[in-house]
C-alpha cells in the first residue's frame, strides 16, 4: 500500500525546506559559515561555555539556539588604534629620511 503523500506535510515549510532559525541543530560546517567563523573557533567558543556541541551519528552539531545566543553577544565594531603608535614613528622615520 503506497504511503500517502500528506503523511509529512503538515511537517514541511511552505517553501519545502526549513530555515537554519528553526532546525534544533546545524552541521559545523553550516554553524561557522552562518556565523562567519571557522569550525575550529566554534569548538574554542564550546570549550568556554560559550556554545553547545552535540554529537549525533558520529557528527558533532551545533545547537542552533546556542549559536543564535552566541551571534548576539557579537560586539559592534569600532576601528581600533592598535598600531597607530608605530606608524607615525614610521612616518616620522620616514620624513627625518628625507632631510
């Protein structure tokens, strides 16, 4: 007896997929790309309490609501003048170079 095609369907979304948001957990490779960091990073952030790792068939995963917590601990940027110091001593060298 052939399955009915409506047994799954009150489980997909309209457009047939499931958006990352909504899937308990994502592939490391997935996590980090949505996060814009490697997968070595994701296992550091894990190793500090930041983000939860499940494994599941030999794979580790990502726990999806994990990772947005951790995405909205994200700082806003701000330029910083780490170096600033040591080019205008190269300006300076490079100016007193040609006196």
């Amino acid at each position: 007896m052939p399955r009915s095609s409506s047994h799954n369907e009150s489980n997909l979304h309209p457009t047939g997929y499931t958006p990352w948001r909504e899937r308990p957990l994502l592939p490391l490779k997935v996590a980090s790309e949505i996060a814009g960091v490697s997968p070595a990073s994701l296992y550091r952030f894990s190793d500090e309490g930041k983000l939860k790792l499940r494994e599941l068939g030999g794979r580790t995963l990502v726990d999806t609501q994990s990772l947005i917590a951790l995405i909205e601990t994200a700082k806003d940027w701000s330029p910083r003048k780490c170096g600033a110091e040591a080019r205008a001593k190269r300006k300076d060298a490079a100016r007193a170079a040609l006196v």
